[in-house]
C-alpha cells in the first residue's frame, strides 16, 4: 500500500482532525421543526464566527450504511484545523451551544500522521 507523507498547513506544522458521529435523540425529536430551525441558525451564525480561526469542514453527512462494522450513529462530520486551538475553539462551542442536549454525540481527534508511524504505534499498543 503506497504512502504519502502527511500534509501540514504551515511547513513544519501539524494539521488536526475532528471527527464527530451523532444521532439525534429523544429530546431533538421533540423539538417542533421551528425550534430545530432556530437552533440550527444559531449554530450557523456561530460558525460563521470559528470560520476566521483556520477551521475547514471536509464533510457533514449522513453516514453510509451497510458497510462492515457501521456506527449505529445516522451522521458524520469530518474537520480540519490549522491549529490545535482551533479545534478546542470548535469543541468549545460545540459544548456551549447545547448540542450534546440533542444528539448521542461521539467525538474522535488526532493530527496528521502516516502509515509507518501508525504501525509503529499499533506494535507498540
């Protein structure tokens, strides 16, 4: 399997990652689509604010099932962060938004890295 060195924002830095997987659960569920709306704009407008801090969005989506060993969750959001603090900015907000009232909500991070040193890791564990 071919490798690529990993990727970095600035030269000599590492890129971070987020990746979120979330259900709606009982609580979201008894929101009328009004209040979700409200919510969901207010979770726009704060995006908008995180945007000027190096945060990218590789994708928000519905996760794919039937694959091997599925997350049960129903969605998936993939980040990117130039710096660590941007993404304990987005954790931060996410947190005071309210958004673990609403979702069953599993984060994962980590920053750039390769093939060799995974392994290495993985041997290690």
């Amino acid at each position: 399997m071919p490798t690529r060195p990993a990727q970095s924002v600035n030269e000599g830095s590492l890129i971070h990652y987020l990746v979120e997987l979330y259900t709606p659960n009982a609580a979201w569920k008894a929101l009328d689509s009004e209040q979700r709306q409200q919510f969901l704009a207010a979770i726009g407008n704060a995006m908008g604010e995180l945007s000027g801090l190096g945060i990218e969005v590789l994708t928000l989506a519905e996760a794919a099932p039937g694959i091997d060993k599925a997350s049960p969750h129903q969605f998936v959001g993939i980040w990117r962060f130039a710096r660590l603090e941007a993404r304990n900015a987005l954790l931060a907000g996410i947190k005071a938004s309210g958004w673990y009232t609403y979702f069953e909500h599993v984060n994962a991070a980590c920053a750039s890295g390769g093939f060799e040193p995974h392994l290495a890791a993985l041997v290690a564990a």
